[in-house]
C-alpha cells in the first residue's frame, strides 16, 4: 500500500487488527499450510477443480450490473475447471424469500448469496459454513493467492463477518457516493459539490431546485430502500443510530432526531413524490438531467456515465457523500457469497472455487471495467483506472464505516418492515418525526425482547 496516496499510512495496522479479530489464529494457520501446500504442488485452478468436473452449482444472482458483469466472465471459469454454475436470477425483492424457502426445505442452492443485513441470520441458522472449515475440508481447493488481507477490512468485516468468524467472501460491494452533474452545479456558480449535509441543504437546495429540476433525490420507496438508503443515511452523520449500547433503541436521542428532522425538510429540494422513488427512478431522474445530485450505490456509476443509459454522461462527476455533525458516516452494502451447508461434499469444493475464482485478485481488474465493484485493495492501486472515476471517493469511503449501519442480526427483516411503514408516515408527514421514531423504537424492541437480547439468551451482536 506504500505510494497509494488514497490509503493512509495507518491502514496496514488497522487491517491486521481486524484480521485479528476476525479469524482466530487455528483458522490463520489452516489457510497458510493449505496455501503452502498447494503452492509446493504448483497449484492451478484447472487441477484443483479436476475432481469435481461436471459438478453444476446453484446460485441466485440479482438483475444488477455486478451481476452481470460475472455472468459475462463465467464461460472462462467453466471452460477451465468444468464445473457449470446455474444461474437463478431474481430481484433483489425477491432474493431473500427464495433462498430462505430452498434452505429451510434443504434444497438446492450450493452457494448462498449474503446482503450485509443476511449474514447474522444465515450464520444462526447454519445454513452457510464458516471460511474456514470450508480451507481445511478442501485444502487443495484452496488459492494461495487467495490474500484474504487484500480485501478492504471494513467490507469483509461486514459483508462476510458475524461474531467473529468469516463466512463469505466479500461481492458486488457497494458504498454510498454523491454522483452530481458538474454542468448543472456551474451553472449555478458552483465549482464543486457540497462537503456537508447543512450545505446541501441551505446552499445548493434553493439554487438549483427551479424550472422543473431538482437539487436532490433520496431514494426513499417503502422497502428496504427507505430502511438503507433513506432512514438510516440520515442517522449516523448526524450522531444517531437504531440502537444504544443496551439495545434499547436509540431513535430519539439528540442525534438521530437531528437526521430525520433534516431529511424532512431537506424533502423540500426533492422532487414531488419522492416516497415512491426506488434505485431505477432516482438514477433515471438523475440520468435525464432533472436531478443535480443523488447519493446512490458505486454499483450505479457504469449506468450513469454510459451514454446509451445517460443524457448527462459526460457531466458526471463522483464525490464521498456529504460530512454531518458525526462525521462521514456513508451508506454501507453490498453482499458475500459463502458455501452452503445443504450442498453435498463434491458442490461444497466446487462453490467454494467459483467464489474464490469470483472474487479473486486476478480477476478483480476485468470485474471492475465490466461493470462490477471488487472490494479488493490492490486493484485500485493499480494504473490506468482514470476512467472509472468513482475509484477515488470509493476507497476514502471504505477506510472508515459503520458496519452496522443496519443491524445484521438475524431480526433485522422483521425490524425494517417497522422502519419501512413509519419512516414513509414521517416523510408523508402523516406522523412527526418524534411519534414515528417512538413507534418504531417500542415495537423494535418488543422484537429484540422476543428473540431474547434483554434476557441474555442471545448476545448484542448486531
């Protein structure tokens, strides 16, 4: 990481601090002798998948660009290793009830597509294997240049971690960025976006919200949209979170009525509607020129420069989002792909290839200009990268975080229905901000009462 002027001198500390925590020192030494092992042998992908040739797996992939992007790789990794990967593409809304039902029923999903509210509720139920004890069943599976450090430590914190124990590998990783047209902000007399939220707000808000065009657009439908990209982008900056350190919930403290109050009147410099706007909305509104400035997922950057989906392609620009009271707290998802425990032993070993392979340093390059977003350090270390310019403000995004921007345990689905019904009453301004948040807080934690955090039978993990 030395000479990357995008990674402070105080990441390499950092990173081993989480490794730390995350794979206990048995898991460590287990991957090293696999690694070393199979290095003696001269490893190769092609040799290692030999055993498992005409193996097929099953996965659930989403209608999205990273996906796509892989898709678009998989003839070369199945040529190689023989192994067919089966493809179940559903949309995000969808992708949880699916794989849900197919564990439950021990069907036939090999691998388990993870969104980062999954994983607490994937590991509890047993339905995926830890890392680890997938390295030391197939030791000669096992990359030895896999460099599990090379991830970014907050993205595989989050993304693959819970309790201290890794299950998958970080994929299609996403951190909430400012995409802003640069034509529209001169225009206005600005010569660059909005460092803070206030600024937003009070400055860029009233110069460019006329004739029809809009400052801002937050993506606020009544789903998880409203719950992530909504609800909680405005909590953390501002000093708020769902919960304090007891569990109890946090939606009324200073901070986090700061947030939602802001994003109430921020509504002001969004277009008519906004409650109804999902992710295609917000990056078309953006796309067509009505919207100066959206905080939207990296994932969204190759639909907004490409000129066959963007009318202002060529005044793109990307930025970290907006700094609050708190800080940069930025919007955190994206998924991870872990191996199956329903999958029998010859797809297990083959999973775990296709994800290593999908996920791999080698391969991290042609991911991302074919649309996706790696969460590997070390491509975006790399030359050459100028045309993709959301690289800059996506690696200062990922230095620091809030894993737990939403709670990842296993309550969480019930939870964000709570948030998706009053956090849309609060913004319809059906409810204030205080009534909203106190409902949500009261039935919050009747959940969290019944799944038994205030008992003790379950850990505050989150």
């Amino acid at each position: 990481m030395e000479g990357n002027p995008n990674v402070p001198p105080r990441e390499e500390p950092i990173l081993m601090k989480t490794l730390r925590n995350l794979l206990c020192s048995a898991a460590v030494a287990s991957v090293m002798a696999s690694g070393a092992m199979a290095d003696g042998h001269g490893w190769s992908l092609k040799d290692a998948a030999a055993p498992y040739a005409g193996t097929t797996v099953d996965v659930v992939f989403l209608l999205r660009p990273g996906y796509e992007a892989i898709e678009a790789m998989l003839p070369a990794f199945e040529e190689e290793t023989g192994i067919k990967v089966n493809v179940i593409k559903h949309p995000y809304e969808n992708a949880l009830g699916e794989q849900v039902r197919d564990f439950v029923a021990g069907g036939d999903l090999d691998i388990a597509l993870i969104d980062l509210v999954w994983i607490g509720s994937f590991a509890e139920n047993e339905w995926i294997l830890p890392l680890a004890d997938v390295q030391a069943k197939f030791p000669d599976a096992v990359d030895p240049d896999l460099d599990i450090d090379d991830f970014f430590p907050l993205v595989l914190n989050a993304f693959g971690g819970w309790n201290d124990t890794i299950y998958g590998l970080p994929f299609d990783n996403y951190s909430g960025l400012m995409f802003y047209n640069r034509c529209m902000l001169e225009e206005a007399g600005f010569d660059g976006p909005p460092s803070t939220w206030e600024e937003l707000k009070d400055v860029y808000g009233p110069a460019l919200t006329k004739d029809g065009k809009y400052a801002f657009a937050l993506q606020s439908k009544r789903n998880e949209t409203q719950s992530a990209d909504s609800f909680a982008r405005m909590l953390w900056p501002f000093g708020g979170s769902f919960l304090n350190e007891e569990f109890r919930s946090n939606l009324m403290s200073e901070g986090s009525q700061a947030g939602l109050k802001f994003r109430q009147e921020l509504m002001e410099y969004m277009p008519d509607g906004i409650v109804a706007y999902d992710h295609a909305e917000t990056v078309n509104a953006f796309s067509q020129g009505d919207v100066a400035m959206i905080t939207e997922w990296s994932a969204f950057y190759s639909s907004v420069v490409s000129p066959e989906t963007s009318r202002v392609a060529d005044c793109v620009e990307i930025a970290p989002e907006p700094m609050g009271p708190a800080g940069r707290k930025p919007a955190l998802g994206g998924f991870s792909l872990a191996v199956a425990s329903q999958a029998d032993e010859a797809e297990q070993a083959a999973a775990y290839l296709f994800i290593q392979w999908a996920t791999s340093k080698a391969n991290a390059r042609e991911y991302l200009e074919r649309g996706g977003v790696p969460a590997r350090q070390s491509v975006y270390q790399q030359d050459g990268l100028e045309e993709f310019k959301f690289v800059p403000a996506l690696v200062e995004s990922w230095q620091d975080g809030v894993p737990e921007f939403r709670p990842r345990f296993a309550e969480w689905p019930e939870i964000t229905e709570i948030v998706q019904e009053w956090g849309t009453k609060m913004m319809l301004g059906e409810v204030t901000t205080e009534e909203g948040a106190q409902e949500i807080g009261t039935r919050m934690e009747e959940v969290l009462d019944a799944a038994g955090y205030y008992s003790g039978e379950k850990p505050l993990a989150q």
